[in-house]
C-alpha cells in the first residue's frame, strides 16, 4: 500500500450519473408510499418544496466547489473556514452521515427481495424490520459492495454509468405507463377530498418519510471533486441536474398512488415492498420481474457509489488529522484502511434493526447539519475573496446563502425532537473527544464549536415548545427562520482569520 496525490480520473458525465445515481436508491422506492401516506394528495407540494429548498443549498455549493475542489468536498470546509474543533466535528457528523448509506440501501434491496421470500422480514402491522436472514443477507451485501469498492474509483464509476440510466429511466417509464393506464380522476379526486390541507404535516414529512435523504444524491459530485475533469463544467452540472431529475421522478412515483388507489389501502401499505403491492392491486404481475429487479439494483447502485465517497471521507478525515493509516491507499489508488473501517462502523446501524424510515429520519438530519457548510462558506469567502476569479459565479450569493442556511436548518427541524436531542448529544461527545485527545496538538475547543452546540440546542427546544404545543405552528417555523439568520451570521463572524484561511488553502493546493 502507498500514499499518493489524487488522480483526475472522472469526466463531467461520470460525475452527473453519481450524483444523480445516488439520488435513486431505496428513495424511490419507499419515499412516495410514505409521502403519501403521510399526506396524501398534499404530499406533491412537500416534495417541490423539498426539491426548492434543497437547490437553495446546492447552488450555494455549486459556487463553492469550483472555487475550492478539494478531497472530501464540503465537509472539510468548516476546517479551513473556522476553528479545528468545530472542522473535526463537522467532518465526523459527514463521514457519518455517509456511513448510514451503506447498510440504508442493502436493507431497502432486502426488504424488496423479502416480497418473494418474507422470511427477510419482520412485518408488525406494516412497520417492516430485517429478521435474522435479512441481516445476513444485507451483511453479504455489504461485504461485497466493499470489496468491489477496493477497486479503482473510475472502475465504480464505469459500474455506475450502466446502473444508473437503467435506474433512472425504469422508475420513470414504470410510473407513465401505470398512470396513463391505470390513473383515475376519481380516485385523485376521491384522495384529494379525503385529505385535510395541513401545512404542518406537509412541512415535516419532508424528513420523516425521506423527501430530503431521496435528494441528497446531489453531493456525490462534491465529495469527489478533486477527482473531476473540467471541474468548472461538470460540479455545477451535478448538483442541479440530479435535483431536476429527481423532482420529476418522485412527483411521478408519488402519482401512482393519488390515481391508481382509493378506498381501503391496506393491501399496498402492509406491503413489504410498496410498489410491487400495487402492482399487484392493480392486476400488473407481468410487471413484477422488472420492477422487482430495478428494485434491487438501485439501492445497491446506490450503496457502490457511497460506500467510494464514504471511503474518501475518512481519508480526508486521516489527511486533516494526520492520521496516517487512514490515508493508506492500496494497488488501485483506494483507500482501503478506510474503506473496511466505515463497513465495520456501518454494521453498528444494522444491527439494531430499525425500520427504512427510522434509519432516513436519522441519515437526514445528520446530513442536512453538515450541508450548512456551504451556505456559510459562501458568504465567507465572499467577503474575504470578493474578486478571486470563480469558475461559477452566483448572483444574488447573500440571499441564496440566507435562503440555504435556513434550508438546511428546516430539514433538520422537521426530523424531529428525538433526532435533534440525538445530534445534540452526538456533537457534545464529538466535541469532548477532541477536548480529550487533540487538544495538546490544535489547542482547547474554540467559541465557534460552542455556537454550533448552542444552535443545536436551541433547535431542541423550539421543537420541544412545538411538541408541547407551548408555541403553536407556525410561530415555531418563524422561531426557527429568526434563529438561521442570527446564526448565519454568527458563523460568518466567527470564521478563522483570513491569514489563516489562506495558509490552509495553500497546504491543501500543494498535498491536497
């Protein structure tokens, strides 16, 4: 095994299908049933919302990387823009927030194969969680996606090209084709009338039922930025096409259920594999195999391309952190130490068998937290390199760098208390691990990370006053827009010197 300097070794289009790629995994698969279950008709405006929003945030970023494409992507950002100890517990909320997608998608593959062999799963009134044979199975998985993972990246990437536009192009041709045979006015209007408007419940299904984690496909392209051809082309191509793409996708999906059902749902919602449960409604089993085996492909599609970034991420955390083993590169240029560590650390959030949604609920709001780095590094460097040449330069940057941050800050709001107490607590131990062990080599944790702290606290109890019904929706949303603002701000002050900020981005342009 050998260190060595990044390769250049992936065009514009192999970066677009990752990105967009891994916006097709289990999403599509149980998003839309959820969504819609959870709102019915109502359920297409939370996903446009979702889909705004999160281009809000991508924009931020689709700037920001063409000026700063480095190993690791954005969430190595707050480190060169702020203080060690907040960089190290944003790095570590990424990474994480990377290592649940692994064994996200080999469980959502196993629960659509459990269709045929239900012996996978455990069906309590249609709360679905892997039995022993399902673990096993979603083990396996993970075991070879890893091992293929130790191959060259472009070799991933080559895999993905295939998977990707059969993924893309099935779900859509699917959803047409049983709408426009299938789809009823009645049952539409019988779905709409059956369906209170609750502005409430459409803002936080957006988290609970994955409409965020189904776009987050879109980052992909950023993580591996220092591996890109004609950066200035392709980062910016892949973090808005993916969101376009994604949009109608799950705006189709999620017909299917407003015009093919009505009535008693209860055949399709027990369902351990939604989509093939109204197939089979609707008399469709010649459609079964197809969908069945798209259904298995695109989550472990999915799963190939992250288990690679996740793999980048924590070298980036060893190159930071100079921790030298986690840097190790094998034959192929993979960070193989890595790459085995994050299956390992993957296996510790299959093994207490919670449901899809538990899983998303989580991965959203930890992924969410560490997008606020683009909002923010944005309106920093803005101010600090105002005329620096961009490769893609946004207009109206304060506004889009307002509007993201506050993104960023709903979707992990609308994950609710349970997950926000638990990035509370995460980020609390992240921090006193750095106290504890990096303190004689970076110094004592800094005010920054200690607002970032604060932040995640106060969000904890706004949510906790919704909840107890103490401020009454929408007052709490206002709460929360008024504490994005002064946050923004107090990130953007707080940022690191500009002789500092300078040093550091001129040792990631020499080692990377």
């Amino acid at each position: 095994m050998k260190e060595q300097t990044t390769k250049k070794s992936l065009s514009p289009f192999h970066l677009v299908l990752m990105s967009t790629g891994g916006m097709v995994g289990t999403g599509w698969l149980f998003s839309p049933y959820y969504a819609f279950q959870g709102a019915g008709v109502w359920a297409i405006l939370s996903w446009v919302i979702a889909a705004v929003l999160i281009l809000f945030v991508a924009f931020t970023f689709a700037e920001i990387v063409t000026f700063l494409p480095i190993r690791g992507g954005f969430m190595r950002f707050f480190d060169i823009t702020h203080s060690k100890s907040l960089g190290f517990v944003m790095l570590m909320l990424g990474w994480l927030s990377y290592v649940v997608y692994l064994p996200i998608e080999a469980q959502g593959a196993t629960q659509y194969i459990a269709f045929w062999f239900p012996s996978l799963v455990n069906n309590n009134a249609g709360e679905v969680t892997l039995s022993l044979h399902g673990l096993v199975l979603s083990f396996l998985i993970m075991v070879f996606l890893t091992m293929f993972n130790a191959s060259h990246v472009k070799r991933v990437a080559n895999a993905n090209v295939g998977v990707s536009i059969i993924k893309i192009i099935l779900p859509l041709s699917i959803a047409i084709f049983v709408i426009a045979l299938y789809g009823k006015v009645d049952n539409l209007t019988a779905n709409y009338n059956s369906t209170p408007f609750n502005m409430s419940n459409i803002l936080f299904v957006i988290t609970s039922t994955g409409m965020a984690f189904a776009f987050s496909g879109f980052q992909n392209g950023l993580i591996l930025a220092a591996e890109a051809k004609k950066p200035h082309i392709a980062l910016p191509l892949s973090v808005i096409v993916p969101v376009l793409v994604g949009l109608t996708m799950y705006l189709l999906l999620t017909m299917i259920y407003m015009f093919c059902m009505s009535g008693d749902y209860r055949a399709v919602f027990d369902a351990t594999a939604p989509l093939l449960g109204i197939l089979s409604m609707l008399g469709l089993n010649y459609l079964f195999m197809i969908l069945f085996i798209d259904a298995v492909i695109s989550p472990l599609g999915t799963a190939n391309v992250f288990t690679a970034v996740t793999a980048r991420i924590l070298q980036t955390v060893g190159l930071v952190f100079s921790w030298k083993k986690l840097q190790k590169l094998n034959k192929n240029d993979v960070p193989i130490v890595a790459l085995w560590i994050n299956f390992f650390v993957a296996l510790l959030f299959l093994v207490p068998t919670p449901t899809w949604a538990e899983l998303v609920n989580f991965l959203s709001s930890l992924l969410m937290i560490t997008c606020m780095a683009g909002p923010v590094t944005l309106m920093i460097f803005r101010i600090n390199k105002p005329n620096d040449e961009r490769k893609f330069r946004l207009k109206a940057y304060s506004l889009f760098g307002y509007l993201g941050f506050i993104g960023c800050t709903l979707f992990v709001y609308w994950s609710g208390l349970t997950n926000l107490v638990g990035l509370f607590v995460l980020s609390l131990i992240l921090l006193i691990i750095y106290q504890f062990s990096m303190v004689k080599e970076y110094g004592r944790a800094k005010i920054d990370a200690f607002i970032f702290i604060s932040y995640l606290g106060l969000l904890s109890l706004i949510s906790y006053a919704a909840k107890a019904s103490i401020v009454p929706f929408p007052y709490d949303h206002l709460f929360v827009v008024i504490l994005s603002v002064i946050y923004l701000r107090l990130f953007v002050s707080l940022r690191d010197s500009e002789t500092n900020i300078d040093q550091k981005m001129e040792k990631i342009s020499l080692y990377g």
